[in-house]
C-alpha cells in the first residue's frame, strides 16, 4: 500500500516542480488560469496543464474550479503562502546578480613568490589601480604558500610545478631554468665539457625548492646527464640566492625572469647553454568556485597580457 513517503516527489522531480511555483501563484493571485496566462505570456493550456501535473504529484488538491472562478482550496492557500516567499526571494536573487558589477570594485587580495611578484606581478598592480582606482589591491609576497583553502587571498601566482589539486588553476605562462654564475666562475667550466663538471664548484641552492642538489641536463639530442651537487650556501629565497651568485658565492639555477637582466648586463653568465633543465609553468590558481568577481577576472586578464609580452 503507498505511504505519504512513497508518493513524495524525488528530488528531480523538486527541481522541476519549482518552475510550476510560478505558474500555481499567478492563478491564485489572478483568480483565473486565463487572466494567469496573459500575466506569464503563455497559452491557458500550459498553465493549466503544469498546475494539474503539480496536484497529482503531491496527490492533493490545491483548486478549486468553478466556471466563474478559480480560488485556493485551504490546502492550497498554505501552500501559496509558502511560493510566495520562494518566488520573492528567488526575484531578490535575480536582481542583486543582476547587481553585480561588471567593473573591479572592492579589494583585491592576491599572493606571490618574491621574485617573480617584484620583476612582474607588481608592475601589473600599479596597472590595474590606474586603470580601476575604486578598487584596492593588496598583494602579499612571499616564497612560501598561504592557505587559499582558508580565505587568505582571492588568488595565487604559482611559479613552478602544482602540488595542490584541490585548488582551480590556470596556467598563463612558462619560465626557463637557467645555470648561471658570475664571469669569473664561468671561465673555470671547460666549453667541450658536459654538466657533470658542475660537481666540483661552490654550488648556491635554494632550499625552497623540492630537490635543490638534484639536477637534470639535456642535451639538443636528448641525451641526458643527471649531477649532484654539494651546496656550499643554501637560502630559502630565489632572490637571495641571486644575490649571492651575483656576489660570487658560486654558480646555481634559477630562473630567467629573476636573472634576465643580470645577464643582459654581464654581471652574470649563462652557463653550459647547449644543455636545458626542466622548465617550469607560471599559474593563477583560485579557491574552487563557479564564478569570478570582476576584478578578480580582469586582473588575471591583465597579467596573462604581461606574461605574453
């Protein structure tokens, strides 16, 4: 024998039964299925069609029909009472979305590595506060990971590999591993000779990194040639590291963006350039979430431009 249970919509039958809603309320607040398919702009038919559907459902009456008039059973009352606040609420929604503004507003909240924040993130936060001065950017710079999962920031630059798949990615770019030293050092490295002679110089290494001592060269025709060296000086930072090589601590890997114009200007060298290390990826990265603000989504926009130029 059915229970009340059994006859009780699933939940897709819910979802579809919440467009009815509609159709129900206009009938009592019109008192008639004519005057409610003027006010909704479709035919009687259909409106008197999903109401039916919507009684046999629930198995409850909700009308009563006359051939003057159509009024709410006492069943039927309390349920329009209850549609009405669905609907109102659900028209609230449609408007504050409807709201919601197209231009950045409000603060920005973004974090960054150090180095790559200061030779590309920061110029492209002086950008967008030109381009949207009623909207506040604040930018934390740090070589080590804030919990987005948290709520510290809207969004992160990640320079290198991803290790978090629980967060929305997007990768806008791609930077190049480089060994570099100062000239001195360099002369030291023989041209017809291979990486594994790296072993034996002072080596800086960034203890940020996974494998900081760990590196694998590649040649044009693929060979490889993996070395391992002994750091004399390890420092937690990209730009730390930098400076030291700059120095002439030593020789060490990093990545073009930070060294770029250090070797424009001969203050470092690019050693051994007929082997590649692996390169690594620039992302944005954001808490799981279906819709973007629109200062989130411009300022991504305008980086991605940086990064392609």
């Amino acid at each position: 024998m059915p229970t009340a249970n059994s006859r009780r919509p699933s939940g897709h039958a819910n979802l579809a039964n919440l467009k009815r809603l509609a159709y129900f309320a206009a009938v009592v607040e019109a008192g008639g299925f004519t005057a409610a398919a003027e006010r909704l702009g479709i035919t009687k038919a259909v409106v008197s069609q999903q109401v039916a559907r919507l009684e046999a459902e629930f198995g409850a009456q909700l009308l009563t029909r006359t051939t003057r008039r159509v009024v709410p059973t006492e069943a039927g009352r309390s349920f329009y009472e209850r549609c009405a606040v669905i609907l109102r609420e659900a028209g609230d929604a449609f408007d504050e979305l409807a709201g919601v503004p197209t231009e950045p507003t409000g603060t920005l909240r973004l974090t960054a590595p150090l180095d790559y924040g200061l030779t590309t993130v920061v110029g492209v936060v002086v950008e967008f506060s030109r381009a949207y001065p009623q909207c506040k950017v604040e930018m934390m710079l740090s070589d080590q990971f804030l919990d987005l999962h948290a709520g510290e920031a809207e969004l992160a630059i990640r320079v290198g590999w991803l290790t978090d798949l629980g967060l929305q990615a997007r990768q806008i770019g791609s930077f190049r591993q480089l060994l570099v030293a100062t000239p001195d050092w360099a002369r030291r490295l023989h041209r017809s000779g291979g990486p594994e002679q790296v072993a034996a110089l002072p080596f800086v290494a960034n203890s940020a990194l996974r494998a900081p001592e760990d590196w694998a060269f590649t040649d044009a025709h693929g060979k490889q040639c993996r070395v391992k060296v002994d750091a004399a000086i390890r420092l937690d930072a990209t730009l730390a590291v930098r400076e030291a090589v700059c120095q002439g601590a030593g020789l060490s890997v990093l990545p073009d963006y930070a060294v770029a114009a250090d070797v424009a200007q001969g203050r470092l060298v690019q050693l051994l350039p007929e082997w590649t290390l692996a390169s690594g990826g620039v992302h944005v990265v954001y808490p799981a979430a279906r819709f973007r603000p629109a200062k989130v989504r411009r300022f991504v926009e305008m980086l991605a431009e940086r990064q392609r130029g």
